[in-house]
C-alpha cells in the first residue's frame, strides 16, 4: 500500500512538473508579449492632440522601426515649432522696414504734388492779379429803376437769383446777378433800337472818349465801335489809358457794319458795365463819366416809355 501510494504521490508530482512549466511559459509568453497602441493613438501623442501615457506600456523597443519614424516626425515638430517665432519676428522686422520706406515715398510723392500745386496756385496769381473777391457797390437809382424795367418786360424771367415774381434787389449783390442783367440790357437794347437815334451824342462821346471799361473782349470792342462811330482816333485814347499794358487790342480799329449805325445794343455793352460795377478794379472813373452814365440810362429808360414799340 505504502509502495502503491509513494508510486502514485510521484506521479502527481510528474504530473504537476508537467503543468508547471506550460503554465510557466504561457506566464512568460504573456508577460514578455508588450503593449501595442493603435497608429492613430500613437501619431496623436506625438503631434500633441492627446496626451502621452505614463505607464511602462508605452515603452518599445529601441528598433522599433515605427517609432524610430514617429520620433523623428516629432522632432521635426518640435523644430518647427520653436522655429515659429523666430519666422514671426523676421516678419515683423521686415514690415517695420518696409512701412516707413512706404511712408518716406507717400510723402515725397505728396510733396511732389504739393510742389505742382503751388506752382500751378502762383502760375495763376501771376496770370490773375487783377482777379480779387470785390465787393460790389450798391446799385444807383437809374440803375435800380432800369432793372425794374427790364423784370416788369420780361428780361428777368429765366434768372435764377430771383426766386418768385417779386424782385429782390438784395440779390443782385453777386456777380452772377449783375453779369446777367448785363446780358439782358443787350437784349434790351437789340428789342428797342429805334431809342439810339434820340440818344445825346455828347454824354456818349464823353463815355467812350474814357475808354474801355473792362479788358473783356466784347467790352473792348464795343468801345472801339463807338470810337469809330464819333471818330475818335484809338491812339488818343489807348496811349493814356491805364489799362494798356494789359490790353490785347491796343490801339486796334474797329472796321465793320457796326460802326456806320450806332447800335443801342452796344451802348449797353458799355454803359451798363458802370452802374453795374463791373469796370475794371484799376480803374477810376471820374464824376463827369459817372455823370453821363446816368443821363444815357435814364434817357433810354424815358424813351422806352414814350417813343418806342418793342420789337418782340
């Protein structure tokens, strides 16, 4: 019995030597066998959108050809990465450079212009010195009853100075008022020829023998045309006139149609520039011009009362 149990206490011992070492071999297998992350959790770490792990499982063999790729990969990044503000900070300074050169060449190119402008502002000055902010003298009373004249006929229908029907003669304080009722005294002038052959040839001669009243072009020559018309020599008048050394027609005759008939729509390209106030700046006209002015205009406004039918 002793012998049966020592034989079968041996065989248990076998047996369990037997099963000893696969379940020691299936420990080691198990424990050697290491940790495998999947590719993505492992390219997440490296590029820092998860963190890393801190147990022993993260740890692999130094030949591990994936992760010889994924260090290099990272260190890469991590290059990159302190690279950055180095590149930033180049990008910076050359911004900082370029903005000034960009502002020097704003602002010779604005001196550029600006030194254009004021040649062009004291080309000007030279060319218009005689042009200055006037302010114009109050209108006398031939002049105020002759604008009325020339509103109540209609000459004054298309001004934009006078805003109703009533007529404002503080409107008539701009050049462009003045300019315009200028224009229609011709008009005026044209409608009612049949006034020029009762005018006093005396009142005008004594006008004309003045001069010109301005260096406007139509003013000279209507001026000229009256000359002609009394026989006024151009020199008598040119070589003492303040105005010569300016004037473009010096001395210049008038030969045309006009001159043989004296047209009342050339009186007034004269005659109403003084009333007006629209002579010259450098001129100064004596009373006696003043004088006859005023008896011309008001002649002309009685026989527009009288005598004559207008044309219209």
């Amino acid at each position: 019995m002793a012998i049966l149990l020592k034989s079968v206490l041996q065989n248990q011992t076998f047996f369990k030597s037997l099963l000893k070492p696969s379940i020691t071999c299936r420990n080691l297998t198990s424990s050697s066998e290491p940790y495998k992350k999947p590719l993505s959790v492992l390219f997440e770490e490296v590029v820092g959108l998860r963190p890393k792990s801190e147990t022993n499982e993260i740890v692999e063999e130094e030949g591990n050809e994936l992760k010889r790729k994924l260090s290099e990969l990272e260190r890469k990044l991590i290059e990159l990465k302190q690279s950055e503000p180095v590149r930033r900070k180049k990008q910076k300074e050359k911004v900082v450079v370029a903005i000034p050169d960009q502002t020097e060449k704003s602002h010779n190119l604005s001196t550029l212009f600006k030194s254009d402008e004021e040649k062009d502002m004291k080309k000007n000055i030279r060319e218009r010195e005689d042009d200055v902010i006037r302010v114009y003298k109050e209108l006398p009373l031939e002049m105020v009853s002759f604008v009325k004249l020339l509103h109540k006929e209609g000459y004054l229908n298309n001004a934009n100075f006078i805003p109703g029907e009533k007529l404002d003669l503080g409107s008539l304080d701009e050049e462009y008022a003045r300019t315009f009722v200028k224009f229609a005294a011709e008009k005026f002038g044209k409608d009612h020829q049949e006034i020029a052959k009762w005018l006093s040839g005396s009142d005008l001669k004594n006008i004309v023998l003045f001069g010109c009243p301005s260096l406007e072009k139509r003013a000279i020559f209507a001026a000229k045309t009256l000359r002609n018309f009394f026989s006024i020599p151009e020199n008598s008048v040119c070589d003492r006139c303040v105005l010569k050394d300016k004037c473009k027609f010096p001395n210049q005759s008038v030969w045309d149609g006009k001159a043989k008939i004296l047209h009342l729509s050339v009186v007034m390209k004269v005659i109403t520039l003084y009333p007006l106030d629209l002579t010259h700046p450098k001129l100064q006209v004596p009373q006696e011009v003043q004088d006859s002015v005023s008896r011309v205009m008001t002649e002309i406004q009685n026989l527009s009362r009288t005598i004559c039918t207008p044309l219209r």
